[in-house]
C-alpha cells in the first residue's frame, strides 16, 4: 500500500507534537505507535527518517547505561522543542 508524502508529513508532525506533549520524556517506539494508532515499523521508519533531519534523538541506551538490544526511546532534539515552544505562545 501506498502511503503519500503529504499523508507522511502529517503523521510525522503528529509524532513530534506527541514528543513535544511528553517532553523531556523519552518513548519507545511501540508507545508513540500505539498512541497513534500506527504500524511500529512505518512509525519507525518516520522516526529515523526525523533523526536524520535533526528533528528527534535516538536513545539507545536504559537510565542505567546499558544498550538495548533492539528497542529505542525517542525524543525532541533542543531546536526543535524551543521552536514549538514559541509556536505555542
């Protein structure tokens, strides 16, 4: 199935304003997906797709320090948090 670039830029602004709500936590994907009702993996092709654009980052690893073996959290980058945070107002 075929889904847009208008359709995909409107589920990626909606992740980043979910991020945005949350913020400064961290969610895993699975989280963000089941809130939006989407696919994990299409959520997370949009989520890489937003790292590579300097929009969100990329955790890795848990509180303590340890790596994942293959879960991520995500969250805003500091840019794009202080711009929403001026949009907002």
């Amino acid at each position: 199935m075929y889904i847009s670039k208008e359709k995909k830029e409107k589920i990626s602004e909606q992740i980043l304003a979910y991020l945005y709500s949350t913020n400064p936590k961290p969610l895993f994907t699975s989280h963000i997906a089941k809130e939006l009702a989407r696919d994990e993996e299409f959520v997370k092709k949009l989520l890489i797709d937003l790292k590579k654009k300097e929009f969100v980052i990329e955790i890795t690893k848990n509180p303590k320090g340890k790596e994942y073996a293959r879960r991520s959290r995500w969250k805003l980058s500091e840019k794009v948090y202080i711009l929403y945070k001026q949009k907002q107002f």
